[in-house]
C-alpha cells in the first residue's frame, strides 16, 4: 500500500517552471505565470514532481488517516 502524501511549494524557492506539473501523471499540480496549486484529491503519491523540481522547491509529508 502506498502512503498518501501532500506536495507542499516552498514559494521562495519556486520560479514557477511548471517541471513538476509537467511531470505529474495525475494532473495533481497547476502552475500558471502567478501561482503553483496542488489538488490533494488527484495526487497519487508518486513523487515525481519532486524529482522533476531544478530548484529542490518541493517537499512531501505523509498524511494521517
């Protein structure tokens, strides 16, 4: 069973590329020209958005429950 996570943005860090919504294979994560948004209920906790990030901006915790 995979552990369900939630994708946090460190917004300091972010230049909003768009690499990790580009990557997401469940359409989990928007990024437009003013904001990056993540759609818990899409994400299916494979991480690969973190990888795809040049800047190291994302980061995951594991959801309880």
């Amino acid at each position: 069973m995979v552990e369900k996570i939630k994708i946090t943005v460190n917004e300091d860090k972010c230049y909003l590329c768009g690499g990790c919504a580009g990557v997401c294979p469940s359409l989990a994560i928007k990024v437009s020209s003013s904001k990056w948004e993540f759609f818990q209920d899409k994400c299916i906790s494979c991480k690969i958005c973190i990888s795809a990030c040049p800047v190291g901006a994302l980061n995951f915790e594991p959801l309880e429950g």
